[in-house]
C-alpha cells in the first residue's frame, strides 16, 4: 500500500489517474516502479548559491528587478557581462 500522505499533489494526481485507468492493484504496483526510478535532484552549484544570496539581498531591500526571462551571467576578459535572457 502506498502512503499517499507523503506525495506530492503532482504525484497524487498522477496515481489517482493510473488507478483510474489501470485498477488499483496495477496501478500502485507500475506507479511504485515509477517512483523507485526517478532520477533525485543534482546538488546545487555552490557559485550559483553564492550569486543568488548575493543578489537576494538586493531584491529584498528594493534595489534590484529581475525582469521576466531573467538575464545571462558569463565570464569576459577581466569582467563580468550581464546580458538579457530568453523572455
């Protein structure tokens, strides 16, 4: 039986969704498979984390926008270029 307390609501759905289709006894047992094989999270890059403290600080305290699309970081002779991203 799975303990459904500790789903997401996205995983919720998605079990809530085979069972309708597959049956409860199919689908908790594909469903458990699917979950033992998802692939966790790689850890976070601890330059993007010092980046992000950074310039959180600045968005709380008003001084920074970051615009919708958000924008490029990357490296240049002797400087930091900041262009626009994706909108």
């Amino acid at each position: 039986m799975i303990e459904e307390t500790a789903l997401t609501k996205g995983q919720v759905r998605k079990l809530t969704a085979l069972r309708k289709s597959l049956g409860p006894a199919i689908a908790d047992e594909a469903f458990a498979k699917w979950l033992g094989q998802r692939v966790e999270a790689p850890e976070a890059d601890r330059d993007a984390e010092v980046i992000s403290d950074a310039l959180w600080t600045l968005v709380q305290a008003g001084r920074l926008s970051i615009r919708r699309g958000g924008y490029i970081v990357r490296r240049g002779r002797r400087r930091v270029i900041v262009e626009p991203g994706e909108a």
